[in-house]
C-alpha cells in the first residue's frame, strides 16, 4: 500500500508537472532520471498477446517439456496435472462442454477454459516456476507449454512448438470467449 501511495504521488507530481510545462514548454532536461538503455526496456517488455505478438524466437518438444515439467513443476502442480496440491493444469470436459457460470464449483484448466494457447506461454513465461518467476528459456517455456496441451489433449505427442505455430493453435474454449464491443446502449453482441 505504502508502495502504490507512493507511486500515486509520484504519478500526480509527473502529470502535475507536464501539464505546466505544457504551458511553458518543454525544458530540455527534468534534472533527473537518466535515459533507460534498450536491454532493460527489453527485460520488462515480454508480454505475448493472444496472436503471438510477442513470442520470442524458439522452440521446445512435448518430450522435452515432460522432462522439465518432471523436474520444476510437478512438484506443485501434481505428476499429472491434476492432482496438485496447487492448480490444476488438465482436464478436459466431455464435449467440451463450459458449465462455469451454472456451476461454480467446476475446476477450470487450461484445456477447458483458456481460450489462447499465447497466454499459457504468457504466463508460464512471467510467473512460473511460482519460487523462480522468470527463470526459464524461451525454448523451455516453448517445451512446457507443449507437453501441457499435449496432456490436455490439444496437441499429439510429437509436437515441437515455437513462435511460428503457437498461434496458430485453437484452444478448445476459443470460442466461449467473444469481445465486448458493447456501445453503452442495450445492443449486446
Ligand atoms: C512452488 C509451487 C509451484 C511450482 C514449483 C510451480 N507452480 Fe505453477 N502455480 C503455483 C501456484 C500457487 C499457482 C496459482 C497462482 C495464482 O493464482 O496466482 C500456479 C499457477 C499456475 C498456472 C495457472 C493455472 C490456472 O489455470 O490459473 C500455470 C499454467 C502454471 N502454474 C504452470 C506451472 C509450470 C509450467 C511450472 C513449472 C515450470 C509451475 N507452474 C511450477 C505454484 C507452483
């Protein structure tokens, strides 16, 4: 909280300031902060978005990814996916059917609820393994994100997945998921 206090503060100084010197102009420096080198833009910029834009360059196998997922995930998330003790990654529901606004309770994986297959790579990627966020190649986040379609049953045992093809995947809830292009009025798509 103190920290958001914080960058609130700093927020409102910034805006305060460029709105006067909007008026006056621009100085030519603040007196601080120093240009921001291009290797540490790149460090934070890592977002993938749902059509690939994003993707580093790399590929992994479904083989491969077992065997990391083996070592640095199972761990947490179960040998299989599916017994925990913390989130359960497979399972797929029979016909696909999407039962979670009537059923609450009904657990949600990524083979019957996530609509990109981008996103997995995405968040594998910034946030997992849950103690070492951020310490895996992209070849191996390519290698883990395979072998988990492969154990939902999206993808076959032989596929090598890169920046190439990823997108290119239809998650099997794809279609439970439209944009909200409401206009404020009663039109709902
Ligand atoms: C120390 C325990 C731990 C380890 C090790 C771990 N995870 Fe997780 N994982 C978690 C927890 C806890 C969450 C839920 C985080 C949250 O909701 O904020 C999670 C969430 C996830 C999710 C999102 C699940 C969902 O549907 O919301 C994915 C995908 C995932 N982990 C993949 C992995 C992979 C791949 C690895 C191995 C590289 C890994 N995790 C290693 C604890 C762990």
């Amino acid at each position: 909280m103190v920290r958001f206090l914080q960058l609130s503060f700093t927020f409102f100084l910034a805006l305060e300031s460029s709105l006067l010197f909007a008026e006056k102009g621009l100085p030519d420096t603040y007196g601080m902060g120093r240009t921001v080198a291009a290797d540490e833009i790149a460090a934070w910029d890592i977002d993938v978005r749902p059509d690939g834009r994003g993707l580093p360059k790399g590929n992994g196998s479904v083989q491969k990814g077992g065997e990391i997922y083996a070592q640095k995930c199972a761990l947490c998330h179960g040998a299989s996916g599916t017994e925990g003790p913390f989130d359960v990654l497979v399972g797929r529901l029979s016909e696909d059917v999407f039962p979670f606004a009537r059923e609450p309770g009904t657990v949600k994986t990524i083979g019957n609820y996530w609509p990109y297959a981008t996103t997995v790579f995405d968040y594998i990627n910034r946030a997992m393994p849950f103690t070492a966020p951020g310490s895996l190649r992209a070849d191996e986040v390519y290698a883990l994100v395979a072998y988990l379609l492969h154990l939902n049953a999206i993808v076959p045992a032989n596929t090598v997945l890169s920046q190439e093809n990823l997108p290119a995947i239809t998650m099997p809830a794809r279609h439970r998921f439209v944009l909200d292009d409401r206009r404020g009025g009663p039109e709902v798509r």
